[in-house]
C-alpha cells in the first residue's frame, strides 16, 4: 500500500507510519544532543500521542531517563486503514525507549473513563514500581462523557461576546479563507468547560491520590494557551479561554492540596502557538502561527513542540529558571509574548491579503510542520514505497 497525504480543510485524513517514525526519532535526536535534566523517573502522561504531549514523553524519557505510561486515544491497523499518527508515533516512541532500556506502556482508550483511570492505577501498582512522580496532562478533545453522569458533552469553539470574521488559511485548498465564529450558546460554553476544563485533571489526580500511588513530591502540569491580542476574540474571549480558566482555577486547587498533602505541586503552562493537530482547525490561529514564525525565525528565537517542552521541563519545572507570571502560570510562551515580537506580528497582520500571504508569512514553515505531523513531507522518506500492511498491523505497543 502507497500512502499519500489527504486534506480535508485543515485535517488531515491519513498519516504515513514511517515518516512517524521520522517525525520521532528527530526529536529524539534533539533531546539526545541537549542539556539533560534529572527528577522525573516514573511518569504518567495524559495525551501522550502527539503534540505537546508527544513531546513531553520525548524529553522525559531521552533527557531524563524516564519510564512513562502513555493515555492517548489511538488506532492502529483496522481493515485497510493504516491508523492514525498518534498510533504509529506510538510504535516508535515505544521501540526506541524500550532500546534505551526504559519502560515505555501505552493505554489506548478513553481518558475521560472511570476505566482506564482503574486500569492504569492497576499497572502502577502492579508493574510501575506503586508509584509514579509526575503527571502531564495534555488533552486536546472535542467530546467528554462525564463518567459520574453519563451524560456527553461536546465542546464548541465559539466566541463568548459577538461574531468574530476573520482571516484563516486552508491547508488544503492553500488559500486564505474568511473564518466565522458564531456566538455559543450557555449550553456551549458549559459544554466546552466540562471537556476542555479542569474537572478530569482533578479526577485523575483524586484517583490517583485514593489509590496512593502518588510520591512525596509529586508534580502536575496542565497545558493551556492564552496568546496575543489579535487572537483574544477567538481564544482567551472564546468558549475555549473560559475552557482554559476552568484549567487554571484546578490547577490551584490541586497545588494547595497536593502541597499539603505531599509537599507538592500543580501548574498550568502556557505553551508557545505550534500547528498541531488540535490548534489546525482554530479559525485565525494557523493564520497567526504563520506570522508568528516568520518573526520568530528572522529573530533567532523560533521552537517547536520538543524545543518547548524540553525547556519547560528542563529549565522551568526541574531548573531554576521558573518563569511565573501574578497569576502562577508557568510561561514558556514568553518568547512569543515579548513585545518587540508581538509588534512585529501586529504590523504585518495588517498587511496580510488573500494574495500576498504566502510571501509575508512563513506558510510554507507552518505547511511543513502540518505536513510532519501526519509524516509527510520528510526529505529522508521514500513516500513510493508500499507499505506491508499485514506487517505493521503485527507491530505491538
Ligand atoms: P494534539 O491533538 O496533538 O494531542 C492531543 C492528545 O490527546 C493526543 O495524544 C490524543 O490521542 C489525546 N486524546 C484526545 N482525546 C482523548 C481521549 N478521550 N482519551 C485519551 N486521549 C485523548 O494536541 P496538542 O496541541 O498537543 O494539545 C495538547 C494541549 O496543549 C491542549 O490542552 C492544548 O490546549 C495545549 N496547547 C496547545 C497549543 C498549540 O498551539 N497547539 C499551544 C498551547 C497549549
Ligand atoms: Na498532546
């Protein structure tokens, strides 16, 4: 089987198990040839799979020695479907941990379940050592069943005041498109809040704590966004900021217990605009992170997902370098956020047309990383090969 990248707006349809396989090991690659750090040895990530998440598990294990337990919800071969990226980033984040001899388990399935809470509790008690030292949660969803309930809930990314148009490019058509976002409903937001917000963090968290498998010591870290005043009317304004603000309140609720409790600590990180599966499809924001890098490239100052996440973990959350800001944020966004960045990202938005937006911006960086997230457009993989698929549905994770 040929597999060939397929778009739909600004999702991508099917992902390439080898240039996954790419898109891991130079990560890897990154961490390998960076500053390590130690703390962290036992793990636990929420949305392993990709993105920021992804990354994390990367710099832990590669730049800390790590053994990590990976939550995403994935699927490999089915039929003659290939599976997803996160599945076969999966594959080889597993394989090149287990050479380095670390322990790296997955859990495929639902986040939000009683189920998999239980399931992994058992693993760590069982397989883990009885107890893990950190937790990263990095969800990024669309719907959430509330296991106490039943009831499903479907987030919405809507504005919170007034319809917002404005600029957003299609990755598929390569063009520049006028983005709506309509006006949720008390229903949406509520909705958004109960996915995207805090309360599954804190039932991970009082699960875990029930079961006693947390250290003295232990850490948490949720990852959010709040980004800059062009994007407020679709981000910290929208269902999504309220979403976030539910976060942010948790994560302060989970910082005074667990610090009583364990000497302890819970954050949430503001992260840095990155093209991920998640933020594609936010209308303005692939526009934006297209401004973004242009600057940030011209100004020396550009990173990725691993980049990030190997400077939060290693300079902010096991380093001296804890940048906080008043409200107890930890902020690897503050290179995005310096002001000679963000002036320079406001001018040009103004410039910016339909016509001239692939020279003004950096599309073609901001295309390219869209592309390697699924494993394509890597200059190293052979894209004509045909790809076994009885093989790679006998690869494990
Ligand atoms: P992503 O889409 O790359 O990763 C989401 C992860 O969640 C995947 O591993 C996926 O398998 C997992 N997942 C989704 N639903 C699940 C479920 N029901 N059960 C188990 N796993 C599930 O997203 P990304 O961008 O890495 O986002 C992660 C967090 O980082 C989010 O909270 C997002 O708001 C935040 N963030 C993202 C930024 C960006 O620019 N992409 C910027 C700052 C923060
Ligand atoms: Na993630």
């Amino acid at each position: 089987m040929v597999i060939k990248p397929r778009l739909k707006g600004s999702l991508a349809l099917t992902a390439h198990p080898a240039g996954c396989e790419e898109f891991v090991k130079r990560q890897i690659d990154y961490v390998k040839k960076s500053d390590k750090y130690s703390g962290p040895k036992k793990v636990l990530i929420i949305g392993s799979s990709s993105g920021y998440g992804l990354a994390s598990r990367i710099s832990l294990a590669f730049g800390a020695g790590a053994d990590t337990i990976g939550v995403a919800f994935e699927k490999g071969v089915e039929g003659k479907r290939v599976g997803t990226a996160g599945w076969w980033n999966t594959v080889a984040f597993t394989e090149e941990a287990r050479k380095e001899g670390l322990i790296a388990k997955n859990f495929m399935g639902d986040a939000f379940s009683d189920e998999i809470k239980e399931n992994v509790i058992e693993y760590i008690k069982k397989e883990f050592g009885g107890k893990i030292d950190l937790l990263i949660y990095s969800l990024a969803s669309g719907v959430r069943t509330d296991p106490k309930t039943g009831i499903t809930y479907r987030s919405a990314l809507k504005s919170t005041t007034n319809e917002i148009e404005g600029p957003t490019i299609n990755l598929e058509k390569e063009n520049i498109e006028n983005g709506k976002m309509e006006v949720a409903t008390e229903e949406e937001l509520i909705s958004t809040v109960k996915v995207m917000g805090g309360e599954d963090w804190k039932l991970w968290i009082e699960a875990l704590d029930k079961a006693d498998v947390l250290t003295e010591g232990f850490k948490t870290v949720a990852y959010s966004y709040l980004g800059p005043k062009v994007t407020y009317g679709i981000y910290k304004e929208g269902t999504i900021g309220a979403a976030k603000r539910d976060l942010e309140r948790t994560s302060n609720e989970l910082n005074d217990y667990l610090g009583k409790k364990y000497h302890g600590e819970a954050y949430v990180s503001l992260s840095k605009a990155l093209m991920t599966r998640a933020s594609a499809v936010i209308p303005v924001f692939p526009l934006y992170a297209a401004l973004l890098y242009k600057i940030m490239k011209e100004k020396g100052i550009h990173e990725g997902t691993i980049e990030q996440k190997h400077r939060l973990l290693k300079d902010m959350i096991y380093g001296d370098h804890k940048e906080l800001d008043s409200d107890r944020r930890l902020r690897p966004d503050n290179w995005e956020m310096r002001e000679d960045v963000q002036s320079a990202v406001e001018s040009l938005w103004d410039k910016v047309t339909p016509e001239n937006f692939k020279e003004l911006t950096d599309y073609a960086g901001v295309r390219e990383e869209f592309m390697n997230l699924n494993g394509f457009d890597f200059d190293n993989v052979d894209y004509d090969q045909d790809l076994d698929l009885d093989e790679l549905a006998a690869k494990k994770i």
